[in-house]
C-alpha cells in the first residue's frame, strides 16, 4: 500500500519587503496593487505547492472589518513570457486567494498554505484592500514551495 507524505519543503524565500511599505488602500477594482513581483521559474523543480506568509506591520489608523490583502497571479504559459504591461489592472491577471484581516491596528503575520502550483512562469501581485494604507516599514510577503511523495 502505497502512503503520502511532504518532502521536505524548500527555504522560506522573501518576495516582497520595501514594495508594500505605505501602499495605498484600494479604491476601485484596478488600485492598490504593488508592481508585479519577480518571476517565479516552476518549470525545472516542478514544486506542487506553494504556502505564502505574509506580516504587516501595525497600521495607523483601524483597518476596516473583512479586510484584506488579496495575492494575484500572472501566468506565463508559452516559453516566451509576456506578463501584463499594466501592473495594476486587476483584470489582466488572476486573483489567487486573500488573507483576512481584523478591525484593529496591530501588526499581523498570517499564512496560506498548500495553494497549487502551475509547471510553469509565474509572478504574483498583491491588493491592499484592508481599508487603511500599510505601514510605512516592516512589512513582508514570503513564499515556500513543496512537494508530495508517495513512499
């Protein structure tokens, strides 16, 4: 009988630091983004997983009850990466998941695991929309990719 268990993962890599320092709040469906990050090769350690962490710093004023910062993903299919020109237009990439927020100031570390990953080029953005601009220093989003085994 075959059993299913994690190799071990690969180290916890920083995507985003100075990049989501003071980002605005969103105001509408294509604001509040920070830039496209860099791109992420999956086509050689072909990783199924990826798990995100992401620690903002305490905020200024209370951000808004169901508050959240969303991850977007762009995609790269062909050989030939052709990512969007327009980093901030929501509608040319694809939203991935959201961390959720509380009413308060506090600073937060939060952690979304075992989302799937395309064999494949892929980047991610991210969405302010916890209705308070992020602090000005301290904040960071990270990644770690994994596998299953079967043993």
């Amino acid at each position: 009988m075959s059993t299913f268990k994690w190799l071990a993962p690969e180290s916890l890599v920083t995507y985003f630091t100075t990049e989501l320092n003071s980002l605005a709040d969103s105001t509408s469906e294509t604001t509040g983004f920070v830039v496209l990050g860099a791109e992420i090769d999956n086509e050689a350690n072909l990783f199924q997983y990826i798990s995100f962490e992401i620690v903002i710093a305490a905020q200024g004023s209370a951000r808004a009850v169901g508050g959240v910062i969303e991850i977007w993903k762009a995609e790269a299919v062909d050989a030939t990466p052709n990512y969007p020109a327009d980093t901030n237009a929501a509608f040319i990439t694809n939203f991935l998941r959201a961390f959720v927020f509380d009413a308060a100031t506090t600073g937060r570390r939060l952690v979304i695991t075992n989302v799937p990953l395309p064999p494949y080029k892929v980047k991610f953005q991210l969405r302010n929309d916890t209705g308070q601009a992020l602090a000005a220093s301290g904040n960071t989003f990270k990644y770690r990719r994994h596998n299953e085994q079967v043993v």
